[in-house]
C-alpha cells in the first residue's frame, strides 16, 4: 500500500475495506497486551533451581555467615557475577539488592544531595542541574530526574547511539549539565548498540563536562543477545581508563532478567573513588545487602555452568516472539513509509516510528480493539514525543500465537491510521 502514489478514490477504497478489518476484528473482543517489559512465566521457570540452591548451606567462600548482617561491597561469588556482566574487574564491582533501579536511584539521590566526591561536589549546590537523556529512552530514568527535580536534555538516538555531536556540543556550551543516561547495548526501546567510536565519545565526556559529571551506564541488556554472533560492546571500563576518565561513568546491572525479575541481584560498577563515596551513604541506608539472595545466585549459576549458558535459554523463548514482530513490520511496511523500526538482536523491545503525529491515534485504535500498548510519548521526558510517532512494542509476555494476533490488529490500525492521515 504506498499511499503517496495512490488516488484519493483508492485511498478511501483501502479506508472501506481496512475499516471492515479493524470492525471485524473488535468484535473478537481480544485482551492482549504488548506493554509490559518483563520475562514470561516460560523464562522465569528457568531459574526455579534458586528455589533449592542453598540445600541448608549459609556461608560463602570467604567464610561469611549469609544469615547475618553485614559486606556493603556483597559476597565476592555475586561480585564476580556483576564482572562478568559489566566486563569490569570485580575490585570495583559493588553487589546489591534486587533492584538496578534502586541503585540509580540511590547513587543519583547520593550525587545530587551528599557528593560521590565529598560534599563540595554535591551537585544541588549549583542553582540548575541537568541531565543529557537520549530519546527515545526508559521512562524510569525520566522519573529519577523528575524526582529529584533535574532538568532533561533530549538528544537524538541514532543507530549508533545517542547523536554524539550534539551531546558534545550541550556539554561545552552548558556547566550545569552533571550527567547522562545511558542503555549502551539493546537500549530500551530503539535495541541500538552502541559503536564503538560511541562508546569512546562518551568515555571523554569526563574531559570536556564541568566537575562531577557522572555519566549513568545503565547496561540493564548487556548479556541479552539473540543472535549466534552478537555484535560486541566496545569496554566503557577500557575506554575510560585510556581517556583517564573513571570516576566519570556509573554502570548498572541487575540480573533481574536473568533470573527473578522481582528477585534478583543488582551491581553497581565504578572506580574506586565513586565506590568510597556511594558507600559512604550507603552505609546510612542499610547495614549489608540480602546476601543469601546473592549466594544462592552464584550457586545457581555455577550449576547452570555459566551465565551465556543460561542465556541461551532465554533467548530460544524470545526469539521466535521478535521475530513474529518483525516479520508482521516488514510485510506491512517494508515497502512504504507508513513506519520505521529498528532489528534488535537482543533486550526486550522493538521501537516503532509511525507517520509524525499518529502514535496516540494507533495506540487509541488498538486499545478499542483489545490490543493494548504502551501510552504514546512514554518514551519521552515529561511523556512528550515531539514527532508523536513512537511506540514501544513489548513482546516477551504473550505466548507467540498472542504476539501473533496482536501484531495483526497493530499493523491494521497503523495503516487505518495513516490513511485517515492522509485523506484528511
Ligand atoms: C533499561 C532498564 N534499566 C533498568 C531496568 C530495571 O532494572 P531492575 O529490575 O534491576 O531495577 C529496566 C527494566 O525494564 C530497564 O529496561
């Protein structure tokens, strides 16, 4: 259906009879659901092992009592696990909680109020403080600045990450910018991963920012790969050491899904100063993480044989649910421009682009006719989508029939959209 070259006869003609689709398709009364970004049941059974794990035994390798209190920095076993995602030596691996969005959330909290680097270097001394957020991005991390009242920044999401120039041309011409986010690999939604001359800029940013910018390296999809040969992320950890920059980038992991997304073990990766300086507050906060949670972790894993391993696992139950995504895009509109995606080869979402300005339209259509979405402009700081075009598609929780169905109301309502677009 190229709608460009068509007749306004034919355009109503193809309105009729996708109209008759769409009126056909609402009296299925479907209730599917491509919102949520989290595992299965199929994937999170692939962890139940944890349930059994520990078989009556508490102490660590080291000779630590899990049972008690106490190991800020986490057990060594769950620290080389966070390593081993972060690709980071694990003397500067801290091992949390459950959550990587609690750690962000406490490190930004930690920034912002008492300084990572002592207390002069507490951003809220500096009237405004602002943060660099690549769009279109995690709402979650919008939320953590809207909270603690930070300013965002939008920059452009390229297919080689966040549009450099611009990101290096905000940070020379604005001192009360302290920091950025970032999803480096099967960044959430658009599934880019980072180039390596990407990784690299933003390594020396820590040259060019003002003091105490702290670049946030959420690598929350750093082990989900899909394809037989993923393409690698370049180290921000050796980036960084060459440009002499390590104090200037946080990195985030959780294993959350990998194991039990409410149940997991998040990982703080940093130099040893911004270490120093999150501890220092993070001992106000708690006297030592679940650490029976984090060794019945690294049990699991030992057992399972190793963490790609594992993650193979998971990805014989996601594939074939992007791939039907995919495939439902390509014959829609593979060949006209009525939407735009990228292929991610890993994570948990594929972004789509319709025509500017139908997103809440399409959203609306497929949520009459049983199929809900993500609200449109989610993507966005203060939920404003400038083009109002994006739409990120969940596929992990519906069984791949549903993904099926629902991709089938998705790709009718885009078009209905579009051509009501187009004749009015
Ligand atoms: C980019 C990103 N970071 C962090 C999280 C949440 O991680 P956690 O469960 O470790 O808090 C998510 C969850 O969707 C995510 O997409």
């Amino acid at each position: 259906m190229d709608l460009n070259n068509a007749s306004t006869e034919q355009l109503q003609q193809w309105q009729q009879d996708l109209s008759a689709e769409y009126d056909s398709i609402k009296a299925k009364q479907l209730n599917l659901d491509l919102t949520r970004g989290k595992p299965s049941a199929e994937q999170l059974s692939l962890s139940n092992a944890l349930d059994n794990a520990l078989k009556g035994e508490y102490t660590a390798n080291d000779g630590t009592d899990c049972r008690n209190y106490g190991g800020l920095d986490g057990l060594p076993e769950a620290r080389a696990i966070g390593a081993a995602i972060l690709q980071t030596p694990i003397d500067n691996i801290l091992a949390g909680g459950n959550s990587s969005l609690t750690l962000m959330h406490q490190a930004m909290t930690v920034a912002h109020f008492f300084g990572l680097s002592g207390s002069e270097s507490a951003w809220h001394k500096e009237a405004t403080v602002k943060f660099i957020c690549p769009v279109p991005g995690y709402d979650r991390h919008y939320s953590v600045c809207e909270h603690l009242d930070i300013e965002m920044l939008t920059v452009p999401m390229t297919a080689t990450g966040p549009d450099m120039d611009r990101v290096e041309e905000l940070i020379r011409s604005d001192t009360s910018i302290k920091g950025m986010w970032c999803v480096p690999k099967y960044s959430n939604p658009t599934g880019v991963i980072y180039s390596d001359e990407t990784v690299k800029r933003i390594a020396a940013l820590g040259n060019i920012a003002s003091a105490n910018f702290r670049v946030f390296w959420d690598n929350a999809y750093g082990v989900h790969d899909l394809a037989e040969q993923p393409q690698q992320l370049c180290s921000i950890y050796q980036a960084c050491k060459d440009a002499g920059t390590e104090d200037s980038v946080l990195q985030f992991a959780s294993t959350s899904k990998i194991t039990f997304a409410g149940a997991g073990v998040a990982f703080l990766g940093a130099s040893s100063a911004n270490l120093a300086g999150f501890k220092k507050s993070l001992g106000f906060m708690t006297i030592g993480p679940d650490k029976i949670n984090q060794l019945r972790h690294a049990k699991f894993f030992a057992a399972e044989g190793s963490l790609s391993a594992h993650m193979k696992k998971h990805a014989a139950i996601i594939k074939p649910r992007f791939a039907c995504v995919l495939s439902h895009l390509q014959e829609a509109f593979g060949d006209n421009d009525m939407g735009s995606w990228e292929s991610a080869d890993g994570g948990y979402f594929i972004s789509f682009d319709s025509k500017p300005g139908l997103a809440k339209e399409i959203v609306k259509l497929a949520g009459e006719a049983g199929v809900k979405l993500t609200p449109a402009g989610a993507t966005f700081p203060y939920g404003k989508d400038p083009d109002g075009s994006n739409i990120r598609i969940a596929p992990t929780v519906p069984t791949v029939e549903q993904v099926d169905q629902a991709m089938k109301v998705f790709v009718t309502c885009v078009k209905l959209a579009s051509l009501k677009q187009a004749l009015s």
